[in-house]
C-alpha cells in the first residue's frame, strides 16, 4: 500500500471512529497531538543520551583519523620501499597491508553499527517511556485521542491542542 493509501486508510478510520462517538456531542470529545520526536529531542534524558551518543562518536572519529593515518603511513612506505624488495618480500608485504585495510573497514564498520544499536535503544526506551506519560495525561485529563502529529498522519493540528511541551515537562518531572 503506498504512503497516500495509508494516509487515507487512516483519514478513513479516523471519521468511523469519529462517527462512533456520534450519540457524543463534540463538546465532549477532547483531542490532542503530540510530537513525539521533538519530545525525545527535546526531554533532559533525550539531550543526555544525545550528548553521550556524540562523545562516543568523537572518540570513534579520532580512532578513526589515528587508524587512518597509520594506513597511509604504512602504505607510503611501503611504496618507497618496494624497488628494493623482492618480489616475494613485496607481495607479503601488500598482503599485510590489505589485511590491515580489510580489519580497518571491518571496525569502522562494527563501530557504525554499534553506535547505531545504541541510538535505536536509547530512542526506544525514551519513547516508551514517554507513551506512558502521554497516556497518563490523557487518562487524567480526559482525552478522547491523543494522536501523533506527523505530517503523513496528521496533516494539521492547531496548535492549541498541541501538548508536546507538557509531555516534555511532565517526562522530565518524572525522572527526577
């Protein structure tokens, strides 16, 4: 199903689930949206974990940059090296320092995949983390629905029925 299928998949369940609540008078339907990716942003543990994620990286970067170097190091020797090797010497030699590449892209490779892993998780535990909290407001303020404002489900909310700072704050005021 494309993308604008979904969306009107959703329109559509949306106005039955709506026309559901027809016996209810509007007054009595209370909605709100929240962005949950500027919560996560946003939230005291989502900037710490964001902060932590960047020092790992930084770390990573100047491993990589030291690695790097060490490589062209290598390599420019042994170019200056090679007319007075053998031939024997020199294919054991590149052999050696293909490996070190391959090893290389291996650990840049694992350490991308490791920061990934941890970003993913961090974003995982906050989010639900924070679904707790949005349904805690709406069960202590009455909401009908509280949907996620993302432009492919909600095209428009006003922003008076917006609530993503009051999640932000009410997250933050839990993990103190």
């Amino acid at each position: 199903m494309t993308t604008y299928g979904k969306r009107i998949g959703m329109v559509i369940g949306f106005i039955i689930i709506v026309g559901c609540f027809g016996v209810v008078s509007a007054a009595e339907i209370k909605i709100a949206v929240v962005d949950i990716q500027k919560a996560m942003n946003e939230c005291n543990e989502g900037k710490e974990a964001k902060k932590a994620l960047q020092k790992e990286m930084e770390k990573i970067q100047r491993q990589f940059q030291e690695k790097q170097q060490d490589l062209q190091t290598m390599e420019t020797s042994l170019k200056k090296q090679a007319p007075m090797l053998t031939a024997e010497a020199q294919e054991k030699k590149g052999k050696e320092f293909q490996t070190k590449v391959r090893d290389y892209q291996r650990w840049l490779d694992d350490n991308q995949k490791e920061i990934q892993q941890k970003g993913a998780g961090v974003e995982r535990e906050i989010s639900i983390a924070l679904l707790k909290v949005i349904k805690k407001i709406g069960e202590e303020e009455g909401f009908t629905f509280i949907l996620e404002k993302n432009e492919n489900i909600v095209l428009f909310a006003s922003k008076t029925i917006e609530i993503t700072d009051r999640v932000i704050k009410a997250f933050d005021a839990q993990k103190k």
